[in-house]
C-alpha cells in the first residue's frame, strides 16, 4: 500500500518514538527510531529513507543540525519536524532551511499520515525531476512489435526475468531493442513504480562515470562543490541500467561487483559504506565471455550480472518482423491526415535488406521514406538505401564495387557477377570456375549465354 517508504523517527523521548512507531508500521511504513541526532545522521548514512520525521530538542545533537546534514547530504529525503506549540518559530525557520512540513505536539494522527504521504510523494516527485533534468529517464515507446518465433522466445525470457528480481544481461547488435527490452522487464517487474534509471558506461571519462554512479561527496576532487548522490541511490527501489557494460573500464569493474554483491558502494571521497537497493540490468553489444577470456572483462562480475541473459537476434534472422516494424513506424510516424504505406515493391526490397542496424535502421528509413514519398505510397527509390534491390546478400559482403541497382532478375545479376569474376582473374577460366563453384564446362555454357567477350 505505502510501497515500502522507509521513515526514520528521530526523538529523545523513548516512549513516543515506540508509539509513533507502532503506529506507522501498521500504515504499512517500513519504519525506524534514533533517540539521538548523532544516531539519525549514522542512521541517513546508512540506509536510503524516504521521510525523516524530527524532534528539535534533543540532548546530544539537535534537530537543525541533524536538518543541515540532510540538506548537505540527501537532498531527496523530505524532513518533518515535531515540534510544540512553545517551539513554533524554530519550526519555522526549519522550514525556510529546506524542511518540508512541521506539526504540533501532540500530533492529530491523520493529520501525520497525511502529511508523511504528501512528504513521500514529494521526494517521487523530486527523483523524477532529477532524472528527467539528467536525460537517464527516456521517452518511452513501449510497444515491443513482432511476432516471429524468435522475437516470441525473447518476448517469453523478458516477462519470466521481469517477475524473478535476478540481474540481467542483454546481448544484442547495435539496434536491435535492448534498452526496450530492459524497459520492458522494468515495467512489469514488482519494482515499476521505482525509477527506471540509465547510464550510458561508453559515455563519460571514468572518473565521472564513478561519480554519476555512486556520488561524490563535497570537496571529493576539484569540481566537487556540494555534495551529490549518485545514480544507484536515485534509482533506490527501482532498477539501473547500465548500457554498453562492455565498455566499464576494469577500475570501476571491482565496485561495481560489490555493489552486486551486497549492495553496499561508497561515493568518491567518502568514508561511510552506503547501500541501496536496485535492480541492474547491462546491456552490451560484445561478447563478455570472450571479453572475459581475453581479460578485459571481470569473470566474477559477468556471473553476477548474467543470472538471466537475453539475447536480442538481429534482424535479418527474423525476416518475418519486418513488415510488421515497418508498418509499425509508418503509424506512429506519419502525419495523421497524410497516413502512408509501402509499395508492393518497397515492401520487396525491404525484405531483402541486411539491416546491419537492425531496427533502429529500419526507423531511420522508414522516418526518411515519408519525407520522400511523394504519393501514399512509398516507392522503392524513397527508401534510399545504399545497395537497394540487392537480392543476393553474398554479393554485397565480396563486392567492394556498387551494385548496378538497375538489375533485376536472377539472370542480370548472374551475368554481371561472372564478368566481374573473370575479369578480376584476368579471364583465367580454370580459376574462374573454382571462385565461382562451377564446373569449367558450366562457365563456357555461361559465357556463351550471356555473350561475354574479353575487353
Ligand atoms: N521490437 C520492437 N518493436 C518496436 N520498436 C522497436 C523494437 N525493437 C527496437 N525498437 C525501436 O528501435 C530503436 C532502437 O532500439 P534500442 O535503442 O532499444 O536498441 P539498442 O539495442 O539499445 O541499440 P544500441 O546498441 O545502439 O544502444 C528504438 O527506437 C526502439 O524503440
Ligand atoms: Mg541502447
């Protein structure tokens, strides 16, 4: 009911700690109490909370240090005061140093539920903002489209990771839907109402990544000038994905393994053990086990990361998803009054395209084919691919030549394949023939088929 939003009670007085505690695990709060300000800040060091519920007169360490800590230290986490009637300007003044709400001793009950779920919220809100000013939370189109057996087997391995809370791995070429797919698994896993956090491993010098990752606190290296959470305390209950994994240099490998391990990190420059809860999921585009074997990879962290691995096929092996993408990004792309469809024959060519960028390609195509287009309909030429009406897929990796695109049939490209290969061996038929496959008998019947002459 109250997803799990962690309180931290902080009051001298024993007695009224038990009994608000009492009172908000059975709200369903996850639910702490310090007796001291110097406890609290141990405590906020330790364990990520939500909501810090604070009395100002305290024996050791008062409340606004303990709030002055906070404002330093976890920005999310929103601060009540408890305070009495006598004490309200101090309360007051908290407020304008950053606390988010104050209530008067003795409390009405439903008045502090009310105002802890709006202080919860309020944090939501706050994280939510945090990513969408950092980009790491991205527009979501959530529609994973296909339905060839392939696509169906990885569909079926996505849902059954979702509900299992296992780190996974998705492997896959450039393209083929990763990030959709972690989105995916977040989506209908238990932690979706927590933040789905990215990180791009490839994008940022290491020394920035590890502070993006796990903070850095104020004054850790020059440009250090507050204090900052990392991502793994943002994403707190959610899940990290942390693309291009591949790329994570092998300084940063041994943190992140312990941050799998038992969820414990530090942020540059600190001294205290953090942890947080998250979900990781890294996405690569190489092979880690080789990477492994080759030492560029830590064996011990892939273990811990690929409990469940994913591997996205490529397009070209699931020729069956291609229309139905490409219908796909014709709806969602073209203008509503202007709606457009392929040709019988852009549908062809398409069919016959190597994809070496999957479906983002195919995107990108179809995005350019409605620009084109001049009719409804998409024409072959509107698809601009760079070797468009290639039939045989073989001749495009052998040739570093173009391709005549005017080629049609079977026959014209046969042709033009065997004038090339003779004349690349200088009209050596034996060797001709072996390039080719055929017998030298075969070659002549060709030759004099298709009239080759010699220049
Ligand atoms: N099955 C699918 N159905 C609909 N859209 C898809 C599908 N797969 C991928 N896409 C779309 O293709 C684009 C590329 O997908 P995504 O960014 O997830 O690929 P990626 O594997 O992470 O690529 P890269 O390795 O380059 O980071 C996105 O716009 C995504 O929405
Ligand atoms: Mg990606």
């Amino acid at each position: 009911m109250n997803k799990n939003y962690k309180i931290l009670i902080c009051d001298d007085n024993e007695a009224f700690c038990y009994l608000l505690k009492e009172q908000l695990l059975e709200e369903g709060f996850n639910v702490d109490a310090v007796y001291d300000g110097s406890f609290a800040i141990d405590a906020i060091k330790k364990k990520n909370y939500d909501v810090l519920l604070l009395d100002l007169n305290m024996n050791d360490v008062q409340g606004e240090e303990v709030l002055k800590f906070v404002m330093e230290y976890n920005v999310s986490l929103q601060v009540i005061i408890l305070t009495t009637i006598e004490e309200i300007k101090k309360a007051v003044q908290c407020i304008k140093m950053g606390a988010y709400d104050y209530l008067t001793k003795p409390y009405d009950k439903d008045d502090l539920i009310f105002s802890i779920n709006r202080a919860c919220e309020h944090k939501d809100l706050i994280v939510k903002t945090t990513l969408l000013s950092k980009e790491v939370s991205k527009k979501s189109s959530d529609t994973i489209v296909g339905k060839s057996t392939e696509l169906k087997r990885v569909m079926n391995l996505a849902m059954k990771a979702a509900m299992s809370d296992s780190n996974i791995l998705i492997e896959g070429e450039t393209g083929t839907g990763k990030e959709l797919f972690a989105e995916y698994i977040h989506k209908h896993s238990a932690r979706k109402e927590k933040p789905f956090v990215v990180i791009n491993c490839a994008s940022l010098p290491d020394q920035l990544i590890e502070s993006e990752l796990f903070g850095h606190e104020k004054g850790a290296f020059t440009d250090a000038k507050s204090t900052k959470q990392g991502l793994v305390e943002i994403a707190h209950g959610g899940t990290l994905f942390l693309d291009e994994i591949g790329e994570l240099s092998l300084a940063l490998q041994p943190k992140l393994l312990r941050f799998l391990e038992n969820g414990e990190y530090r942020r540059i420059g600190g001294i205290t053990n953090l942890t947080s809860n998250v979900r990781v999921i890294g996405a690569t585009n190489r092979n880690l086990l080789e990477e492994a074997d080759n030492k560029n990879f830590r064996k011990d962290l892939l273990f811990r990361l690929n409990v469940i691995t994913l591997t996205i096929p490529p397009l070209r092996d699931r020729k069956e998803d291609i229309l139905l993408l490409a219908n796909h990004f014709l709806e969602t792309k073209s203008p509503i009054r202007a709606p457009k469809h392929l040709s019988p024959e852009a549908e062809q060519v398409l069919l016959n395209y190597s994809f070496t960028g999957n479906i983002r390609e195919l995107e990108h195509i179809i995005e350019r084919a409605i620009i084109f287009a001049e009719t409804e309909f998409i024409q072959p030429e509107d698809l601009n691919l760079p070797l468009a009406n290639l039939p045989i897929r073989a001749l495009q990796v052998a040739d570093g030549e173009q391709f005549p695109v005017e080629l049609i049939s079977m026959d014209d490209v046969e042709k033009w394949h065997i004038a090339r290969i003779l004349k690349k061996n200088r009209w050596d038929r034996a060797r001709t023939a072996n390039d080719l496959g055929i017998s030298p008998k075969t070659l002549y019947t060709k030759i004099k088929k298709y009239q080759l002459k010699q220049d």
